[in-house]
C-alpha cells in the first residue's frame, strides 16, 4: 500500500465517509490497525508512541480516586506516566506480578515480560481479579504471547519496537477485547489528539510482514546468549524470560558495566529495543534508584549470534581485573 498522508477526504453526497479528517482516521493506520488486531484477536487502535498510548488509555478508562495496582519492575516509564497522572487524582500501588494483584484494586496493569527485570506475570491469577487487566506486552510480542486470550480485557505495545522492528518509528497501540472499549478509546484519541501519523503507520505495516522470522531468529539467538552469559566469569547474574530478544545481565558495579559499554564494535550502545540491530546500556543512568549500577540491558538484534557473543567476550574482558581472568 502506499502512504496517504492527507488531512482531508472530501465528502460524498454532502456526508462525511469513513475518512474525513486524519485526526478522526487515516487509510494507512486503519490498515495497520487490522493486521494489529488480527494478530492480538482484538480491536486495535494506534498511538503516537508507546507513551502515548498509556496516556490515552488512562484517560479513557481510568478516573480520579481509582486505585491501578502497577507489575513492580515494569518499563520505569510507564511509572514517570502515571506519576503525571497522580496529578489528576490517580493512586497507583506497586505489586509482585508473579502473583495475585493486590484487594481493592480498580484496574491491574502487567508487563511481559517486564523491561528490564524480565519477569513474567500470573496471567490466570490477574484474571480471576475483578478488577480489569492490561498487560503490556511489548517484548513478548503476539508471537509468543496473546495476551486477549488469557483474559486481559486490553494488551498494549510500545510498537516502536518489535512490531515496527527498525528502530525508525515511533508508535504505540492498544488492543482490546470489547468492540465498545475500542469504541471509546477511538472516540477519546479523537477528541484529545493523541494520533499517530501516516508515516510510521506505513513503515509499521512494513514491519509487521517480517514480525514472526525476526522475533524467532532473535529467541534463537537471546537464549544461547544467555547461557553463555551465564557462564562467563564476570558476569553475575542473567535474566532471560524464555522468549523474544530482551534480556538483561549484571556485571559487578558502575565502572565495569561503563567498559563493556564503551568497549563493544557490533553491538550498539544505545536505549531502545525490539530492532534488527543489537543494542545494549546500563540502565542505571534512567532507572538508578531501583537497577543495580551494573545491569546492563541487551536487545538482541539478527546479527550472527558468533559475531554478538565474540563482541561481548571482548567487552566483558576487564584490563587489570582478576575477576574477568579467573
Ligand atoms: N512499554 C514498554 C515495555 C517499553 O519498553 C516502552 C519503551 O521503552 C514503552 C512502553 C513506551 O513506549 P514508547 O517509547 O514508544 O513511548
């Protein structure tokens, strides 16, 4: 398809047709939108970001006094959304997702698996809460994980990674399981603007055709990357959920995660996941008051999983430090 990037349709017949105005509607992320929903088994609806797309659930579906019950450990981002939001008379409590969420929340929100401790929540024990449930699944993907059959009412993506894959677009989304969810998320997106653009829409939909072969490949080579890692001497712990290219490793403090950072050739040291290049950083230069100084987070990318790991050994190979050497 290519990319309409019109504001205006004109009318037909003195009447509005299904595109009249791109904030209401636009012929690229509808078509984004169909394949989104046909791969999560709901009604999708694209975001300017992932960002965007927690923003504008929260204002559809969430009110002042309610209480979201948030997975500790989820992307730090979403907290700093919510944070805003606290503003606005939202209460947001932390909780363990691997088990029940807390009594008394209004709304649960998980993370599968949670950027970057990687851990994967109790979907069945979310379920059985009355409250509703959202689970961003950004780094599992609908490849591994639907979230809408495990009974979430919505499941969100930061589409800016894994299901736009280049690192070339900035997108959200937001599947849900009820037409009239869908219904009202549509008609707040409209109302407040928080829409995506034609462009990334396009370059979304060029994504997706290759969504399945990329996150197989970078599964293949994250788990072998893993076990290594967790071999290596200097490397303290390892967590990898099992799925998908996203898993994150301790070396001892701020000093040593700095070298391997400043030290690797093919991996890129740079924020951001799911795309087709490697990348990795120290998460304690966002998040420093709840990782550990030498957490390293790493997207794996399709690069040849020989090339990532020579390049890790490399990295990870401290001058002067007998640790690296035992
Ligand atoms: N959810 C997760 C799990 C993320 O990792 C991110 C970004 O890193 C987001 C949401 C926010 O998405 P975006 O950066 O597209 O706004």
């Amino acid at each position: 398809m290519s990319v309409d990037r019109s504001t205006i349709w004109p009318y037909r017949d003195g009447e509005p047709g299904e595109f009249y105005y791109q904030r209401h509607a636009h012929p690229t992320g509808v078509e984004a939108e169909r394949e989104l929903g046909r791969l999560e088994g709901g009604r999708a609806l694209l975001f300017p970001s992932g960002a965007g797309a927690t923003t504008a659930f929260a204002l559809a579906f969430l009110s002042p006094g309610k209480t979201l019950a948030l997975a500790e450990g989820a992307y730090f981002g979403t907290g700093q959304t919510f944070e805003e939001l606290g503003r606005w008379g939202l209460r947001v409590v932390e909780f363990d997702q691997t088990g029940s969420p807390p009594e008394g929340a209004d709304f649960v929100w998980l993370e599968a698996p949670s950027n970057p401790f990687l851990t994967m929540p109790d979907l069945e024990a979310a379920a059985a809460h009355p409250a509703r449930v959202l689970v961003d699944a950004t780094a599992a993907t609908p490849v591994f994980l639907r979230p809408l059959e495990h009974g979430a009412d919505f499941v969100l993506h930061s589409a800016t990674k894994y299901l736009a894959g280049h690192d070339d677009a900035q997108l959200g989304v937001v599947a849900c399981k009820r037409e009239e969810d869908a219904a009202r998320l549509h008609e707040l997106r409209t109302r407040t603007g928080i829409v995506a653009a034609p462009d990334p829409a396009y370059l979304l939909l060029r994504g997706l055709k290759t969504l399945e072969v990329r996150v197989r490949r970078q599964t293949e080579t994250a788990t072998e990357l893993a076990r290594r890692l967790r071999e290596h001497p200097a490397v303290e712990i390892v967590r990898y959920a099992g799925i998908g290219g996203l898993l994150s490793f301790d070396v001892a403090g701020a000093e040593e995660a700095r070298h391997v950072e400043t030290s690797l050739k093919v991996i890129t040291n740079a924020t951001s996941l799911g795309g087709v290049d490697s990348l990795l950083e120290a998460r304690a230069r966002w998040e420093p008051e709840r990782v550990p100084a030498g957490l390293l987070r790493l997207s794996v990318g399709l690069e040849s999983p020989e090339e990532l790991w020579a390049d890790l050994e490399q990295a990870l190979d401290f001058p002067g430090n007998s640790l690296a050497r035992e």
